[in-house]
C-alpha cells in the first residue's frame, strides 16, 4: 500500500515541472519572507517594501514566456502554463510594482505603516497567479479565496479609519455571498459532468451540449453571477462605490486593477472553452451581453454625478470592466488579445491617476472632491498635466493608451458583426468622456475658493511616485502612438 | 442479510427526521431575534447535516463537520457574541424592510421552484452522462474511507492541498493585523483619556 | 413534485432538494436580515448547502473529488470565519453596532 502511495506522488511530482509554477512560488515564499521580516526587522515597513518590489521583479522575469505556443498541465492537470496565462502573470506582478510603489508613502502619511501590508499584498498576488493559471475548478476557488482574504483585510488596513472598516465588512459580506453562488454553480457542474476540470468540463459540453443538462447549464449561469459580484458588474455592483472611497486609496488602487484582471482571466478561460459548442446556449449569450450593456450604462450614469473622485474612478471602473465585457460577447481570440491590451492600458492609466491622487489626498482621503481640483493647474502646473494626461487616456482620447485600447475593443466587437453592442459602447464611451473632463475643466479654467480648496504646499512628490508617474506616463504615451507591436504580440495567444 | 434491510428500512426515517431538523433550525436562525439563539441553532443544523453526511455514507466529510464547523467556528462565533454581549435586535418593522424582504423572499421562491422543475426527472437522470469513478461503497468499506480520502488528498489535489496553507496563512496574518489594530485603537483611547484626566 | 422522487428510497434527489432548500433559506436571512453576524451564519448555512450537494454528487458518483473539494470548502470557511469575526469585533469597538443599515459612514 505505501508503495503504492510512494509511486504515485512519485508520479504527481515528476510529471510536473516546478518550473512552471516558479512565478507563484516565488511570490507565495516572498510573502512568507515579508511576514518573517516585518516580526524581526527594525525599519520592517520600508525594507518590505524594496524586498516586495525585489520579489516581484523576480517574478516578472520568471514569468516571461519562452516559447509561445507551448501548453504543459502539471498537478494532475491542476494547473497549465500558456501564453495568456503568462501574460496574466506578467499584468499581476506589474500591478503588484507599481501599486508597492504607490503605498509606501501614501500609507506612511496615513500612519498607517502595517509592515504586514505588503506580505498581504503579494499573498492576493500569488491568489491571482493561481487563478489565471489553474486548469481546475477545485485551483480557481481556493485560489479566489486568497486573494478575498488578503483584500478583506487589506480594504480594512486603517484600523483607526472607520470607513476603513466599513469597507471590509461591505467587501467581507458581499464577497462572501458571491462565493457561495460560485460554490454552488460549482457543484452543480460537477454534478451533471463528474470532474471539475475544465478540459472534462468541455468535453461534456462538446459531446452532450448544453441543453441536454439543465445542470450544467445552471451551474455555469451561478459561476457567471457570483463572479460578476466579484468584479461588479452591474446589478451585481452595488457594494464597489462603498468599499473603493472607505478603504485607503493604494488599496483601492489595486482592488480597481488587479483582482478584475485575474476574474476576467478565468472567465476567458472558462467561457471560451465553450465557443465550439453547438448549439451555443442562446440564453447564455443573451445574459453575457445584457450584463456588458448595463454594466456600460450604469457605471456611467452613477459616475456622471459623483463629488468624490475615488467614487468617481470606482464607478469608472465599471464603466471599463463592461467594455472588456463586449469583447467578452464576441468569442473571437482576437477579443482575448483586444482584451490584455486593454488591460495594460489600464492599469497605467489607471495607477497613474491614483499615484497622483495618493500624493495629493489629505485627511484620509477626504479632500479629494472635485472641486478641491479648482486652480491646481496654477499652483502645480505639471501635476495638473500629468493628470490630465492619464484622464484624457481613462476617457478614450486619441493618441493616448486609452483610445487604442478601446480602439481594439470595439473593432473585435464589430468583426463579431455585433454593431449595434458597439455602438452602445462607443457612445458610452463619449458619454464618459464628461466626467473625466470636468476634473480637467476645475483644474484648468476655474480659480480656486481659498477656503475650501486644497492649497497644494504640502504636496510631496517623492522618489516612488515619480517613478510609477514616469513609468505609467511613458507607456501611456509610446504604446498609445505605437500600440502595433504589443497587440501583435498579444494576438499569439490561443486559448 | 438481516441488518441490511433494517437499514434500508430505517434509513427514510433518519433522512426525514435528520433533514427536517436542519430545515427547521436554518429557519430558526433567521427569524430568532438573539444572535446567540441564531448560533446554537446553527450548531444544531450542523450537526443534523453530519447525520445527513453519515447517512450518504461519508464518514470522513460528517467527521470534519462536527470537528470544524460545529466544533471550532461555531464555538469561535459564539465566544466573539457573548464577548461583544449582544442585545437581541430589535425587530422595528419598517416599511422598507418589509418590501426589501418580500422581494427576496419572492426571488428565492421562484429559485426553488425553478430548480424543482429541474428535478422533475429525479438527480440520477441528469448525472447519467458524468463519469463515474470506481470508489464505490463496497470499496470505501474494503479500504477505508479515511485512508482513501487521505491518498487522494496526498496526490491527486496536492496543490489545492498546499495552496489551502497559505490560505490559512493569510488569514492568521490577516487577524493578527486587525487585532493588533483593535489593542492599539483601545489602547489610544485609554491615552486620550489619562492625558484628559490630567488636565483636569 | 418530483417524479423521480419515491418517498420511501432515498436517492441524490432527496439530499439535493434539501440543499436548495437550505442554500434558499441562507440566501433569503442574507437578504432579510441586517445584524452582520447573523448574515455572516446564514452564509455558512450557504456554504453547507453546497457542501451537502458536492458530496451527494461525489457518493452518486462513486468519485471522493466531492468530498475532498468539501474539505476545503470547509477549511476556507474556517479562515473566512476568523478574518470576518476579527473585522466585526473592530467594527463593534468603533460603532458600537452590528447593523448593517447603520454602516453608512459613506455616502457620495
């Protein structure tokens, strides 16, 4: 018997290639690493954070694909390495720089230098990794679950902040009951199919099709809701407003970049498996599109009268995340490819903006309304460009990162002849042009009201800010005129 | 031969009297006003569904049942009420309130019905396409089903297994910060005060 | 009801009735009530509604991928339950309530 046992790990572990798992390990022993040096080092939370940004750099390099086309499975086909799969990992592990740069004197103005902070943050990292690498049902779940439970406590990391700690109650409750929809969608798959892997999965689906199994057919509806909760999606998105103004703006940095980009990584993974599958499942089709419409329609309408600019970028964020999902409806690769590109230029414009709002916010973020912006342009005239910038390129304005992106975006919708999604989602994309622009408008064209306004002398734009800026400023720029060969490069990836 | 026909003649009986009880104690845990009443009624669901498991023949899940759930996060939820020293809420019926709940009721009835009009053919009928596996009763019964569940755990889900540590891990990180963040709030607090009293 | 369903023998139908059942009752205190503790054990009685649907599955099909996927359902409940308790007990220190409807500091 313990022979048997002996030959059979044997087998799990020589088939595999630890190799292939490098990116994760390194991250989830780094995090491991940082929880060790936050209890013994003096200057635990500086020295965290150079050690996280080491760690993930080393992470980055280990994650670049070397060949292409290759797709190997390891763990009882528990995990797969691919292309898309390392472009993931490549977007996390930048998300995870750029937000560690975005922290460290945000949260120390905040007092709020929880040395455990960045343990925290590469633990939902590597959760992420997990994710857009697992091969299983099983793999997604766990791999969800850790990252939830890093957020929930990163969200309430300012334990002198109340709203700090409401929004990890909201966060905490709803992501629970989303859990609980994914599990039993889960179940239910595995019910109707016997397996929880995903190439078992479409298998059933390709020799049984769908309308054979109303089981399966439910299951993969409740997967679909309780991951539309976790990456609000309009109706699902009721507690994003809440959580991403109370919890300190880095976190919100990352929850409006990171877990979004591991959830839709899953769901292209999981979704598109299905796209030979005949007949397609009319009603499911229907859903995936009436979800990216009102997801479009209402993050913006909620985003058009908002004062608080981090509501505002939350409710934005919506706004964006239904665009990704019009690519979603097309079940082309090229909307994969369109995809990533747009995720990439999200996440620099996206932390960009919030680099800027972390070195001006004040008071736990309580002066970032949009009319504390009035006259910034006077007093910090290049703070008030580059913010315009990143604003210009959230909006879809040519020849920044933003319109290529949204470019792409909406040419895979039209090649999937789906005109009238793309037209919504053009004009969408005008309409949101207004808020973005009126932050422009207060910071250009109005005179600032002494007394209520931010007076912008203790504005200290230290050396980690200027490099997330400068970095997220460049791409913004050179990708956005010479977008070409990036999505060529993105347009290898097969799923 | 003997034993075997009592069971199956007894095992309805069990079933009904075992799944009403979880029923009725998951309603209990709603409509009772006490957090405290909604807990110990949630550890009699538990345990009712650890009958339900022994009933299905899976000893090692019923096991982890009472020893997890009932055991440890029921003991640990009802520690942190009786340490807060909740009152029972107070059930103000506002109007709100009842539309909100109407409306969800409403939902998950038509979900229930829904998904038994799925059933109308009985579960077996659309599990007949899965793939079966090869661990059945009479094995688990020859092998054990402990040791079974463990080489399963130990191989096939390995790094599910591994990937649960860090989990665990997380979260005992996790509660140390908000802890830590809860004493040192207290202990501000406390400062406040003395320093006040001071000035006094 | 059901027409597969024969009151006398039990089969998967009875244990996957009686986890919609309860997945339906944990949903509706979910939706229903507004003491954040007692939210957070009606998502247990979720949780445990599926459990009892994966292993019903699992015995149907002579498979434990059921089974051990409840193992750690269980144990992300576990970590789940102590991060939550530990976020409520600071909610508590600082509003002196557990209501849902009075967590409201945020408004746009």
């Amino acid at each position: 018997m313990n022979d048997m046992i002996s030959t059979k790990l044997n087998e799990i572990l020589a088939t595999n290639n630890f190799g292939l798992l490098a990116p994760h390990l390194i991250v989830s022993i780094g995090a491991v690493i940082l929880m060790l040096v936050s209890v013994m080092s003096r200057n635990a939370f500086r020295n965290n954070a150079v050690l996280a940004i080491a760690i993930l750099c080393a992470a980055f390099y280990f994650a670049l694909p070397r060949d292409l086309a290759q797709t190997v499975t390891a763990f009882n086909s528990m995990v797969l390495k691919d292309f898309f799969s390392s472009v993931e990992i490549l977007l996390f592990t930048l998300t995870g720089i750029l937000v560690v740069l975005i922290s460290h004197n945000y949260l120390k103005k905040r007092s709020t230098d929880i040395p455990e902070y960045y343990s925290l943050l590469l633990f939902a990292i590597s959760g992420m990794m997990f994710m857009a690498s697992s091969a299983d049902l099983i793999m997604v779940y766990i791999g969800i679950e850790v990252l939830s439970v890093a957020l929930y406590v990163m969200a309430a990391i300012d334990t002198k902040d109340i709203n700090s700690t409401e929004a990890g109650i909201k966060y905490f409750l709803m992501s629970v009951f989303a859990s609980a929809f994914l599990l039993f969608g889960i179940a239910f798959i595995y019910g109707s199919v016997g397996s929880t892997s995903f190439s078992a999965i479409k298998d059933f689906a390709m020799f049984n099709g769908f309308n054979s199994s109303h089981f399966l057919y439910a299951g993969v509806l409740l997967i679909l809701a309780g991951m539309a909760f976790k990456i609000s999606l309009a109706p699902f998105h009721l507690w994003t407003p809440d959580v991403y103004q109370g919890a300190p703006l880095s976190v919100t940095a990352f929850l409006s970049t990171g877990p979004k980009i591991a959830v839709f990584a899953f769901l292209f993974r999981f979704f598109y498996q299905f796209q030979n599958v005949q007949p397609y499942p009319e009603l499911l089709q229907d859903i995936v599109v009436a979800l990216a419409v009102i997801t479009m329609i209402v993050g913006n309408l909620l985003a058009l009268n908002q004062e608080d600019v981090k509501r505002m970028l939350a409710f934005s964020s919506v706004t964006h995340m239904g665009y990704v999902m019009t690519a979603f409806t097309t079940h082309s690769t090229e909307a994969v490819s369109s995809a990533m590109f747009y995720f990439t230029a999200y996440i620099f414009m996206n932390l960009g903006s919030f680099a800027l709002l972390s070195v001006i916010s004040r008071d736990n973020d309580k002066n970032l309304n949009v009319e504390n912006f009035k006259g910034m342009a006077a007093k910090k005239p290049l703070l008030a460009f580059l913010f315009m910038i990143f604003l210009l390129s959230l909006a879809g304005i040519p020849p920044m990162i933003g319109f290529a992106a949204k470019f792409f975006i909406f040419s895979s919708v039209i090649h999937a002849h789906m005109y009238l999604l793309a037209i919504i989602g053009i004009l969408n994309s005008a309409v949101s042009a207004y808020y973005y622009l009126r932050i422009i408008v207060n910071m250009y064209l109005k005179t600032q009201n002494e007394d209520t306004g931010n007076n912008f002398k203790e504005i200290n734009f230290a050396v980690p800010e200027i490099t997330v800026v400068a970095i997220s400023f460049l791409a913004v720029i050179f990708l956005g005129l010479q977008p070409s060969f990036l999505i060529q490069w993105l347009s290898k990836i097969v799923i | 031969m003997e034993t075997s026909s009592l069971i199956t003649f007894i095992k309805p009986f069990v079933f009904y009297t075992f799944a009403s009880l979880a029923v009725i104690s998951a309603i209990m845990v709603i409509v009772s006003r006490n957090p405290l009443n909604s807990a110990v009624m949630l550890v009699l669901t538990f345990f009712s569904i650890a009958a339900v498991y022994a009933l299905m023949g899976s000893e090692v899940i019923a096991v982890f049942q009472i020893l997890v759930y009932a055991g440890a996060i029921m003991v640990l939820v009802i520690f942190v009420i009786m340490f807060l020293n909740l009152r029972p809420s107070n059930l103000k019926i506002q109007f709100n309130h009842i539309i909100r709940s109407g409306i969800a009721i409403v939902f998950m009835l038509i979900m229930f019905i829904a998904t038994m009009s799925l059933l109308t053919e009985g579960v077996p009928f659309y599990m007949a396409n899965a793939a079966k596996g090869d661990i059945t009763q009479a094995v688990l019964e020859s092998q054990g089903a402990f040791q079974l569940f463990s080489r399963a755990l130990f191989t096939e889900y390995l790094l599910p297994f591994e990937l649960t540590s860090l989990l665990l891990t997380v979260a005992i990180i996790g509660v140390v910060v908000l802890i830590r963040g809860i004493t040192n709030t207290v202990a501000t607090k406390k400062e406040n005060f003395k320093t006040k009293g001071d000035g006094k | 009801m059901a027409a597969g369903l024969n009151v006398m023998e039990i089969t998967q139908t009875h244990y996957i009735v009686l986890s919609v059942l309860l997945f339906c009752i944990g949903a509706v205190g979910v939706l229903v009530r507004r003491n954040a503790i007692v939210i957070f054990l009606c998502v247990e009685i979720m949780l445990n509604a599926v459990n009892i649907a994966l292993v019903a599955f699992s015995r149907g099909l002579d498979q434990n991928r059921g089974e051990v996927f409840v193992f750690f359902v269980i144990a992300v409940a576990a970590a789940e339950s102590a991060i939550g308790l530990s976020l409520l007990i600071l909610l508590y220190r600082q509003k002196r309530t557990l209501d849902v409807d009075e967590i409201n500091s945020l408004k746009g």
